[in-house]
C-alpha cells in the first residue's frame, strides 16, 4: 500500500476506517467499484504513509484471499 501510485497494476482505493490492534493496523479499504477489503500493516507502516481515514491510497494485492459464502 502506498498513498502515491506507482503506474501499472496499483488499484486506487479509499482508506474507510483504521483500526489499530497492538503493533498491526487493519486499514478497511473501498474501491471505486464499492468492493471492499482490508489491509493489514505493521503500526510503523501506518505511521510512515501518514494514513488517515478518507485518504486515497494505492494497493497491489501480494496473498490474495477469496471468501464465499456457504448455503
């Protein structure tokens, strides 16, 4: 995640909420197609890029996850 895009496949995503757990941040991201999904940084990461709520930020999924639900 970095808050200025580095061209190619960076997706542009809107950070909705910041959650900090210990030394990790959950960082809640929404696309602009309204999908969400979340990051996970180090506490000095988040201090670093200077996020904050509302801030656009740029994202390249390394370990991507899909859930679905089950019926």
């Amino acid at each position: 995640m970095t808050t200025r895009s580095m061209g190619g496949v960076d997706d542009e995503a809107t950070a909705d909420r910041i959650v900090h757990l210990g030394f990790e941040v959950r960082v809640e991201l929404v696309r602009a197609d309204g999908e969400k999904l979340w990051a996970q940084v180090t506490r000095d990461a988040c201090e670093e890029l200077g996020l904050e709520a509302g801030q656009t930020v740029y994202i390249r999924a390394s370990r991507e996850r899909v859930f679905t639900a089950s019926l």
